[in-house]
C-alpha cells in the first residue's frame, strides 16, 4: 500500500516538476530577453515547442547506431527515476539511509547517456560535443561530491534519522550549527555549488559541449523530432533536479510551519515554496549568469574547476572540519 | 605520427552553419581540440557580378557595385567612382569629398559595431550582440535620413555626390555622435578592452603574426592588429582625408602590446569608432560651401565617359580592408571593357587560415568572425572557355598560383613565399 502511495506520488510528481521545469525555461528566456533589451518569447514557448517537437517525424541519420533511437527514452527514464530520489521541499520519496550515492549516480548517467547517443550518432560534432560533456563532467562532479559530503557528513554528527540521505536536510541545515568557521565553509561551498550548478545545465562559461556557434549543438546535432523532444524534457527536469539539489542543501526551510499547515496541504505548500527557491537559484545561476558571460574553451573550463572550484571546495570542507574538531576555539 | 592519424577527425565548418553569416566552407582537421589542418573551399556565393557588369553601363554599374556587399555598400560604389573618375580625369569638388568622408565614416561606425556583436556572439556572449545592434540602429537611422536607405544608399554619383548634408542632417550625426560618446563607447571599451570573458577567449586566439600578414598581404583591422600600419586612407593619401589627419590605428596606443589576435583587431575596431567620430567632428569644421558635383546634369556624364580613353584604378579603405576597383575604357562605348574588383576578405581568409593552425577548435568562429568576413564580396570570380563551352570557377588556388606567378614575373627579386592554401572548389566542376 505503501509503495503504491509512493508510485502514485512519483507520478503526480513527473507532471508536476514537468510543467514547472517547462515554465522556468519560459520564463528564463524572458528574463535574459528583457536583460538584452528584447522582448522574447512567449512565457509558454517551451510548451509549444515541445509539442510541436512530438508531432514531429524524426529523423535518423544512415549511419546511426541502435543507441542513437534509446538514449532519449533511456535519459527521460532516467530523469524520472531520479525524482523519487530529488528532496523537493520535503525529504525524497524513497527516502532511505545512503540515497545521495543513487542520487548522484543518476544524474551522472543521464549526462553519460546523451554522451552515448551523440557517439552513436556518426556526426562528427555531436562526437566533438561527447568529448566536451566527458571532460567537463569529470571535473565538475569532484569539488561538488567533496562539497555534498562533507555537509552530510557534518549534519550527521548532529544525530539525524538516516545518515547520508537528502531528507537530512530537511531535519538540520548547515546554517544553524551557527559557529563563525562552519558559516565561512558554508559560504564557499554555496559559491562552489552555484558554479558547479551552472556547468550541469551548460551555460554562460559551461555552455562548451552545446556550443551552438562551435559545433552546432553538440550532442543534439543530429536530434530531431519526437527525440528531441524527450531529451528537451529530460534536460528540463535535469535542471529542476539540480537546482532542487542547491536548494535543499542552502536553503531547505520549509513554509508549511509558518503557515501551520499539515497533511497534505503542508506537502503543497512547502513544495510550491520549493519551486520558488529553485526559480531564485536557477535565476542567479542560469539566467543571469547566462547573461553576463560567454563561453570558455574547455580547457579554461576545466582550469575553472580543478585549480578554482576544487580549491574552495577543499578550503571550505577544511573550515567546517576544523570547526568540528574544535582546534580553534 | 601515424600511430595518431586513427584519431584525427575532419569537421566540417560549413557552408552551412551557425558560425557563419554567409556561404563558404573551413574543413578542419582536428586531433582531439587542436586543429591541425585548415581546408578553405569558396564560391558557395557566386552571383557572377562581372559577367552581369558586362552589360551595364557606367551609371548602371555603380548601382551593381552597391549591391556587391550589404554592409560596405558605399565603399564599393566609392571605389567604383573613384576609379571612373581617375580614367575620365573627372574633378571632384571639394564639398563632395568631404561628403563621401561622412558618410564614409558613418559606414565604418555602423559596420565595427556590427562585427562587435558578431564577435559577442561568436563566443556565447549573446548580450553583447544584442546591445551593440542595438546601439547601431542609431547610425542606421542616420545613414537613412541622409541617404533615404538603411543599407544602399546610394551617395556616390561620377564626380560628385547625389545629396547634399545639410543642416539638419548635421545636427542629427553630432547628436549621434555626442550619444555614441557619452553612452556607448564607454560601455564598448569596458566590454572589448577590460571584460575577463572577452579576454580570456580573445587573447591569443587566431593569432596573425606581423610576418604572416605581411606574406598574405592582410588589409584593414586584420594587418593593423598585427602591427602593419596599413591605412589606404594614410598611406596613400587619399581624397581629403590628409587634411583630416589620419593615422592607421594599431592595439599599441590602446594596450601597449601588440600580439595580432582577436582581442587586437577587436581593440583596432574600437579604436576606428574612435577616430571615425572624430573624423566626422572635423570633415564638419573644415568642409567648404560650393557645388557637390562636377557635372552639372546626370545626362552629361555618359557623352564624357564615352569620349575616355585608358584605365583607372580606385582605392579605399573599406571598413574591413583595402578595396579597389579597376576600370578600362571602352572608347566609344558608354559600357567599360573591364570592370574588377578585389576585396580585402580575400587575403584577409587566407591569413586567418593559417593563423588557425595548432589553436584549439574553440577558436574558429572567433578568428573567422574577426577579419568580419564578406563572401558576398569575394566569390566573383567564374571563368567560361568561350570554345569549349566548358566552365570553371577560379578559386583560391588557382588565383594564388596566378598571382605568385604574376609577382614573380614583375618582380623576380621578391622574398616572400606563400603557400597555396586549401584546393580549388569542387562546385566548379558541377557547373
């Protein structure tokens, strides 16, 4: 019975994150319009892009492998499955002890799947833009991996039901240990994850694999139609997830206590006020990133991160540690 | 070196693709991100201009010559005048050249801004492209007012102008000009010379060393961001433009350090927005009262011209380069017996080909967009054999080899030696 809430709540929770990460792209695209002093799109473009996307027939090119035709619905699958285990404003639906290994897992694959259908693809720059994606996944996931667990790691020593689980979260944050060294950590791993937030849904400085004036798309060259389509949607729900991520970690109070709500209003409540904060980050680390910068090589890319991001990752998981250990009075 | 050759991959950079504004095709050789071989194919844009020039005659000709290109409209169809002129041995009056001054530099003004957004866009920085079209509208309004046309408007008459700038029209390019002062430049200068994307993506991209633009022969932003000081309005003393005192502009009097990168012809751009306004400020305080045009009626110009006898050959510094244009009469015919005209893209390709080579793959539509390539300009050349029937488009190989060979022929002593770059354009055979 209670798995069959659960699946039924998963659902509810694919439409649901469906249309607001849908929405986000509308309105993302408006914002940075209205930043370059342009009108934009309509709010609702993503939507009928999308659907028009699905009416259409697809095209596979002659020398396309067998993964070429999978990897959307593979990447799509993917991205769902990752919603059972993404904390949207209350702790995951099959929440156990250790779900950040899965949650971090899954969303590597579905970058590792686009990287699977572009080389099967046979296009020269969809095989340009899977080297780009491998490199530059490679480096972005260490300083957040160290980031991510030295917070739950930290937040476990405080007595929570499941270490090492997302719901963590919503039982301690990092802010309220409250110690000037665990605020400063916090701090920079908030800058580190922003960047590396940026990198995962490819833009301003990371737009490298996509590049569209390089290498015409990248993975998606050779994507057209109803699989376009569904890796349009995945990358949708992919940037909802990771920015869910940011704003579970960061910012993970809820609205439902101060509204005293429960049941399953609390449940709609914090999730709609979860949706906000993800809008907020999204729009300081997408839109307006976006906006104010352009595009690096990748080999500064990766500069970025292994002799910046990396640094401040370990700076910042120093200075929670020694806060810990209590060195320093 | 054979062990690696299994892992070099061939990208093509066209004729389609978003990187480009316009038809022509870089075949890249890549090991990993680094390029290893640069392949330029032409003629995707052929339109056969000089074969259309052979039946028009002068006046209709400078029409076609606006039309060659949609951004230096004014400078062919100066360069055009310019060359008629200098066969027939017309004289300009003064006021006239002072107005193709003017409007000259107005062009240059609207044509930098553009390829400022263009290299914006070339490195995922789509704000700057956005705002510096934006701020170009305004020198478009302008170029309207006075000429009637945003793109061809048609200023140029033989031995003259057809328009004169009056008073209001004086107002209106001050007050742009106070506007793109006050408010643009400072914001270009912050984005082109001080912003740490545009430098880190820039600098030492597409690198031209100064040897390199001088072997290739590069014109305009492209040679002076390398440290030639070529300027056709400087060095060889062109129309009023002495007395207006200009100098070529090169990165050292803005950066100090000249390395012929992108950042460099991006920093000679801004500066020529600089010394264009300036310019105009000037033309405006010393340009005489009196007749804009040598003829007194338009019907008077054809009776002359078919009375020339020789040839003329008409220079300008276009925005992107030196343009001439080469004309020989026809005596007794109102139509020239030869029209030609070379562009400064040409070169300017060749070099930047080169200059590719070893950088990484990043690095490509930021270099083709800074010499602001013009194909429209460039694919002119078809060659019919009259005999057989048999029809070939000359590309850049042939017409190198024609003109190494030519060069070698005047000048037996010449230092320099080229390499042929790419292979000829197999639409050639098609046809």
């Amino acid at each position: 019975m209670n798995l069959l809430y659960a699946t039924l709540g998963l659902i509810g929770l694919y439409i649901y994150v469906s249309f607001a990460s849908l929405l986000w792209e509308g309105l993302d695209r408006k914002l940075v319009a209205r930043m370059q002093r342009r009108i934009g799109p309509p709010l609702l473009q993503p939507f009928y892009d999308f659907l028009k996307l699905v009416s259409k027939e697809s095209i596979i090119p002659r020398h396309a492998g067998r993964m070429f035709e999978l990897a959307p619905v593979f990447a799509l699958a993917v991205s769902i499955a990752l919603l059972a285990y993404t904390p949207f404003g209350f702790a995951p639906l099959f929440n156990t002890r250790g779900d950040v290994i899965v949650f971090i897992y899954l969303l590597t694959l579905i970058a590792f799947i686009r990287v699977l259908g572009a080389v099967n693809s046979g296009s020269p720059y969809a095989q340009i833009g899977a080297q780009r994606e491998i490199i530059i996944l490679v480096s972005r996931e260490v300083p957040m991996m160290l980031g991510l667990f030295a917070i739950l790691w930290r937040l476990s020593k405080l007595g929570v039901s499941k270490p090492f689980s997302l719901g963590t979260f919503y039982e301690h944050n990092i802010w309220e240990i409250g110690t000037p060294l665990t605020f400063m950590g916090a701090v920079i791993l908030l800058f580190v994850f922003l960047a590396w937030l940026a990198s995962e849904i490819e833009v301003g400085y990371f737009n490298i694999p996509e590049a569209e004036e390089e290498i015409a798309e990248g993975p998606m060259a050779e994507y057209s139609g109803r699989h376009l389509a569904l890796f349009k949607l995945s990358n949708a729900l992919k940037e909802f997830i990771s920015a869910s991520l940011v704003v579970a970690i960061f910012f993970p109070w809820g609205i439902s206590g101060v509204l005293g709500l429960t049941g399953a209003g609390a449940v709609v409540a914090d999730l709609l006020f979860h949706t906000l904060k993800v809008y907020a980050v999204l729009f300081v680390s997408m839109s307006v990133f976006r906006a104010i910068t352009g595009r690096l090589r990748i080999t500064q890319a990766v500069q970025v991160f292994w002799l910046r991001m990396l640094p401040a990752a370990v700076i910042g998981v120093l200075l929670i540690l020694i806060d810990l250990m209590e060195v320093i009075a | 070196m054979n062990s690696r050759i299994e892992y070099w991959v061939k990208i093509p950079i066209g004729p389609i693709h978003p990187a480009l504004e316009e038809p022509e095709k870089f075949i890249i050789t890549l090991d990993g991100e680094r390029i290893i071989n640069v392949d330029v194919k032409l003629g995707y844009n052929l339109r056969g201009l000089e074969w259309i020039a052979m039946r028009r005659n002068y006046i209709q000709l400078m029409y076609l010559a606006e039309r060659i290109c949609g951004i230096c409209s004014f400078s062919h169809n100066h360069t055009y005048t310019r060359a008629v002129e200098e066969m027939a041995g017309i004289e300009v009056p003064e006021r006239a050249e002072y107005i193709r001054v003017i409007v000259g530099e107005l062009e240059r003004i609207h044509s930098h801004l553009l390829n400022l957004g263009v290299i914006g866009h070339a490195i995922g920085y789509d704000t700057v492209l956005h705002l510096s079209w934006l701020a170009r509208e305004r020198v478009m309004d302008i170029l309207e007012a006075i000429g009637g046309n945003r793109v061809n408007y048609a200023m140029n008459t033989i031995g003259g102008v057809r328009r004169d700038i009056e008073e209001k029209h004086r107002r209106a390019i001050l007050d742009m000009i106070a506007y793109y002062k006050n408010e643009i430049m400072p914001k270009i200068e912050e984005i082109f010379l001080y912003d740490p994307t545009v430098e880190a993506r820039l600098r030492d991209a597409g690198v031209i060393p100064k040897r390199i633009a001088i072997e290739y022969s590069a014109q305009g932003p492209t040679a002076r961001g390398s440290g030639v000081k070529k300027d056709v309005r400087y060095n060889e003393r062109l129309g009023v433009y002495p007395d207006l005192g200009v100098k070529p502009v090169t990165p050292k009097e803005f950066t100090g350090v000249i390395k012929g990168d992108v950042f460099d012809r991006m920093v000679v751009r801004v500066g020529e927005l600089w010394q264009s306004m300036e310019l105009i400020e000037r033309a405006f305080d010393q340009m005489p009262g009196g007749k804009i045009k040598a003829f007194a009626k338009d019907n008077l110009i054809l009776p002359k011209l078919k009375k020339a006898d020789g040839e003329g050959i008409g220079r300008y510094e276009a925005p992107r380069g030196e343009v001439i244009h080469y004309v020989r009469a026809n005596p007794g015919k109102d139509i020239p017996s030869k029209w030609k005209a070379r562009e400064p893209t040409f070169p300017n390709l060749f070099a930047v080909a080169r200059a590719l080579v070893g950088e990484q793959l990043a690095d490509v539509p930021v270099a083709i967009a800074s010499i602001d390539p013009c194909l429209s300009c460039t694919d002119r050349v078809a060659v019919v054999d009259a005999r057989t029937g048999k029809r070939g488009i000359l590309t850049e190989k042939d017409l190198l080899r024609a003109s190494i060979e030519k060069t070698r022929e005047i000048n037996p002593e010449v230092s320099a030696r080229p390499e042929v770059v790419g292979v000829s354009c197999p639409r050639g055979d098609l046809l």
